[in-house]
C-alpha cells in the first residue's frame, strides 16, 4: 500500500467509517480516470464538477481528440468518453451511458441558417472533431449519411460561429443542444435530423481501473445531462 | 494625473497586444517568454519517407507556441512539420533556405514581422516562381494584406464582432440591439464588414468615425454620442493604439463609461479587464489552442485539394476565449455563477 493510501485508509478508518469503506476509497486515491467527452461547458469546469463527485479519483478533462490520443500513452486506468471514439480505438465498453428509455445513441441534427438543407448536397459542415481527421470523415458520413468537406472545430459553442460567419452550409450536433442554440442566436435556425451516434461510455485500461466502474452511479444528474446521458449501465 | 495612475495606464496600453499602429504588432508586443510545451518546435523532426512537410515560419512567444503546439499535435500524425525561428531582424535568405531544404508542401506564416519577411521573399523570386500555399495566422487585418500575396490563404486574427456580442447576449441579463464603436477611417472597410454580419443575429452596431490622431475631447463626444445620445447597450473597444493611449484612457474612456448608468465594455486584451483602472468589463479574445486546431483544419483541406487553394482564402477565427471583470459583471449586468462554465476567467 502506498503511503498516500495508507494515509486516506487510516483517516476514513480512524473516522469511523467502515474499514471496507476505507479500503474502498483507498484504493481510488490513485486512480487515474481520462476524460473526452465535449459538452457546452469550459472543460476546466466539467473536470472540476467530475472531481468533485470522484473523490480520490485524479480526473484529466481535455478537450480535443489529439490531446485524449497522446494522454492515453501517458497511461491512465480508464477513460470516459464517446462510445465511437472507444470503437475507434478498439477498446471495450465497461460501463455504457444512456438516454432515459435505455438508448445507448443520441439522435444528431444537420442545422443550416435560412433554409433548410438536404445532407446529400451539403458541400462544406461543420463539426465538433471527436475523432481526428480521418476518423471524422467516417463518422459524419455515418451520421449525416453525406461526404462534405468538414470544418472542425474543438468546442461545441463554436458550431454557431461557423453559421453567424456563413464558413459551411450546416453543422451537425446532438439533438439535445439544439434548444441552447436557438436562445444563443437570432439567426433562423433550420433542423434536419439524420442519424445517431453513440453517448459516453467508460472503457477500464487497467486492472485497477475496474474499481472506477461502479463509481459511474455517482455522477451527478446534472453531469450526466451535459453529456446527454439519464442512466448508466455496468457491462460485465 | 498622478504619476503611478500613468504609469499603469502607460503599461496597460504598452501590453494591448495592440493591433493598429506604426511598429505595433499583436503578438511581439507581448512579453516574451519560454515555452510551457514539451517539445522544442525548432528541433527538426525525423523526416519520414512519403510524407508531405509543413514548414512553420515563426517567433517564439507564448502565443505562437500555443498555436504551433496545437497546430502539430494536430498535424503530426499525417505531416511532417519542421519549425524555422524568425526573429525580428531575420533576413529573407533564412526563408529562402528553409523552403529549399525542407521543400514544404505548405508553409505556415506567424505574426507580422514574419509575413512582411515573406512578402519580401516573394517578392524578391523570379516571376514565375511557384510558391507553396501559405497559411497565414495571427496577423493584422489579414484580409487587407492578402491582395499582395500569392497563393495564400489564412485565418484573420481579430475576432469577429458577431461571435463576441452574440457571446456577450447569453453572458447578460439585459438588451443587446445597439453595440456602439469607435473607429479611426483607416478601419472603416473593416466596421461595414462587421456591420453586415451582426445584422444576420439583429445586433446594429453603431459607428462613430474619428480622426486619425483624435484628442481626448474628440474622442470623449464620440463616445457620448454613442452611450447617451444613441444609447447602446455596449461598447466595443477596437485594438487601435492610437485610440488607447494613457491619456484617452484616462481622460476619454474612463469618464465616458463610469456614468450613472453603467455600460457592459468588450475589449480585444485580457490587460484592459485584469488590470487596475479596469476598463473592459468582458475581454474576448482569440483561442490560441483553437487557432492552431483551425490552421491545421486549413491544411487537411489544402492537402483535400491537393495543395492548391480554392473557395474563400481568409477565414474568420471561430473560437474565443472570454475574461470577465466578476464585480463588474454580477455588479452592474446580472452575470451570476450559472453562467461561470461559459467564461475561460473571471478577474476578481
């Protein structure tokens, strides 16, 4: 046992706490849980809401794929991010987010401003790049069921510059966000759905890592709905 | 005036990142300093055999390393990129033998100095010289100085007025119709490019034009014009040194926008919000990391293209990072800790 956790055994059990409980939480002081999951909030403020309901685990919120791809060879126990950004890179799903009524995928929407668009003649489109380049080709094809050039940018916030600015004829986003955007902006907002994509899900990378899995349940309700998330299932 | 409220003014204008003016530059005007990033940018990578090179032309500021860091991690698994230092006082025959021994398929050009370097090797070059497509960021009113280049294309750096007052509208529980700015006339093709798009989220921004070295009482009637007689629910504060030196800050800005009724103030430098007098209540500038993410977007689009640039040539920065004035804020313009995730900092 390190001295870090033989000192948090010692505080949670010299408190009287359940010695269980204390191994407990021992065991997650050194934990180390990656996060890529973007939301309309600053990722500082997502990693802090996440730290904060994660006692004991050490929480790294970044907020583009590259970042997310470089600090998995850094190493960590687990990771919580998009189910197809776990696909992508091949790793499996420990514990699955979904939406109320147990849909592991959230409807997307193509938004132009002005007219609505049909996504097979979307020349340029705009989207939050959860996957790098080649990956995003892939992915906005499956979804939008179209093969524009994209404009990707790193925040989700940054969708409705890329329409004020009329650099793309449409940008695609999660459905949920749709309300958020239509307070932001006076700009005519035209909705077309098209496909799904998979909600956040937790992949364990380490042995240790397992001991993260249960501690999904205590995710707030309100960090959960930022990542569009109403229920978690442990697999496994 | 007392002399240590001058000398802060002098500083707060001397740090801007002040974008219009003789000499001024947005980004060697920042105080110099070592990289936070890992890796060295001008150690030259192991070049690897088929694949194509982006050759970075810069400074080494804080900034431009914020912009090559992002722009490589994004790039570097499909590029090679090689970085080339370019101080103040390079001489163009540094260009001339980077792009000769690197043989780019795309070369990045950052900040001023460093475009007016390679707009003197271009035009330094045979006439049929073919040149690389450059991607230009973080330089001046990019759209004015594109017309001279060949085969460039770029991202501007200052941020649109659309994306900030439209930001500025979900921080804010108050009317935002009416933005008023003061501008000199060397800006004005730039204010009626920002008028058009802020009509599309039904923002007027209304302008008052001012001579070219206006005095403290030319400015300070320009601005009562705005905020008392057209009554703007904001001001936006241009980069323009001229129109922010220590005495028009002191004798126009301050009093114009410490009336009874106080008026939000959206400046281009986190300075003029974080520091002591604090003249902006919201700081809106350019995202560094996001900048680089966008210029290497740019290029997979080059690269899509085969290197040869079609469609719009500058584009506008998307993303930007917010400061605000906290007392100020939930003060005087109803910003409550609801809206904290929304904002980068808040200055108390």
């Amino acid at each position: 046992m390190s001295r870090r956790r033989f000192a948090r055994w010692t505080i949670s059990a010299g408190a009287g706490l359940p010695v269980l409980t204390g191994a407990t939480q021992a065991l997650a002081a050194d934990l180390m849980l990656l996060v890529f999951v973007p939301t309309d909030a600053r990722v500082r403020s997502f990693e802090k809401q996440l730290t904060a309901c994660l006692p004991g685990v050490n929480v790294r919120a970044v907020s583009r794929f590259r970042d997310f791809e470089s600090s998995l060879q850094s190493g960590t126990d687990a990771v919580l991010t998009l189910q197809p950004v776990l696909e992508q890179l091949k790793l499996a799903v420990s514990a699955q987010g979904k939406r109320k009524g147990g849909d592991s995928k959230e409807p997307y929407l193509l938004v132009s401003a002005g007219a609505p668009v049909v996504p097979s003649t979307v020349g340029k489109m705009g989207a939050v790049d959860i996957l790098g380049h080649s990956g995003m080709k892939s992915f906005v094809a499956q979804v939008s069921g179209a093969s524009p050039k994209i404009k990707s940018v790193i925040k989700i916030e940054d969708l409705l510059p890329l329409l004020q600015l009329q650099a793309v004829d449409a940008v695609l986003m999660p459905e949920r966000y749709l309300p958020t955007f239509q307070t932001n902006t006076q700009l005519d907002l035209r909705p077309v759905r098209v496909g799904s994509a998979g909600l956040p899900a937790l992949a364990t990378l380490t042995a240790q890592g397992r001991s993260i899995v249960p501690l999904v349940h205590r995710l707030t309700a309100s960090i959960n709905a930022q990542m569009g998330v109403s229920e978690w299932t442990v697999l496994g | 005036m007392d002399s240590s409220r001058l000398r802060v003014l002098a500083c707060l204008a001397g740090a801007c990142g002040l974008l219009v003016g003789a000499g001024c530059d947005p980004v060697r005007s920042a105080r110099p300093a070592r990289s936070p990033i890992a890796a060295d940018p001008f150690d030259d990578p192991t070049l690897r055999s088929g694949k194509p090179r982006v050759l970075v032309l810069m400074p080494e500021f804080p900034q431009t390393l914020e912009v090559w860091a992002s722009l490589r991690q994004e790039l570097r698994s499909d590029f090679d990129v090689v970085s080339r230092r370019i101080e103040p006082d390079a001489e163009v025959e540094l260009i001339a033998e980077a792009i000769a021994s690197v043989g780019p398929a795309c070369i990045v050009v950052m900040d001023n100095p460093t475009l007016r370097l390679y707009k003197t090797y271009q035009q330094g070059s045979p006439p049929n010289t073919k040149h690389p497509p450059a991607i230009v960021v973080m330089t001046s009113f990019l759209e004015e100085q594109a017309g001279t280049l060949k085969n460039v294309v770029g991202i501007a750096y200052e941020v649109p007025a659309v994306t900030q007052f439209a930001h500025l509208r979900t921080l804010l529980r108050r009317p935002m119709k009416r933005v008023g700015v003061v501008h000199r006339g060397l800006l004005s093709g730039f204010i009626e490019r920002q008028r058009e798009l802020t009509k599309a989220e039904s923002i007027e921004l209304v302008s008052v034009k001012v001579g070219d070295s206006p005095d403290a009482e030319e400015l300070r009637a320009a601005l009562d014009r705005l905020v008392v007689q057209r009554g703007v629910h904001a001001l936006w504060v241009l980069n323009d040194n001229t129109l922010l030196t220590p005495e028009l800050l002191e004798l126009a800005w301050l009093p114009a926008i410490s009336g009874e009724r106080p008026i939000p103030v959206v400046v281009g430098v986190a300075s003029l919000v974080a520091n002591s007098p604090q003249v902006g209540t919201f700081a809106m500038i350019p995202d560094h990391e996001a900048l680089g993410a966008q210029a290497a977007s740019l290029i997979f689009e080059l690269a899509d293209e085969a290197f040869q640039p079609t469609g719009k040539l500058i584009e506008a920065p998307v993303s930007i990072k917010t400061i605000i004035n906290g007392k100020q804020a939930r003060s005087y313009f109803g910003f409550n800790d609801a809206l904290r995730a929304k904002v980068d900092e808040v200055v108390e």
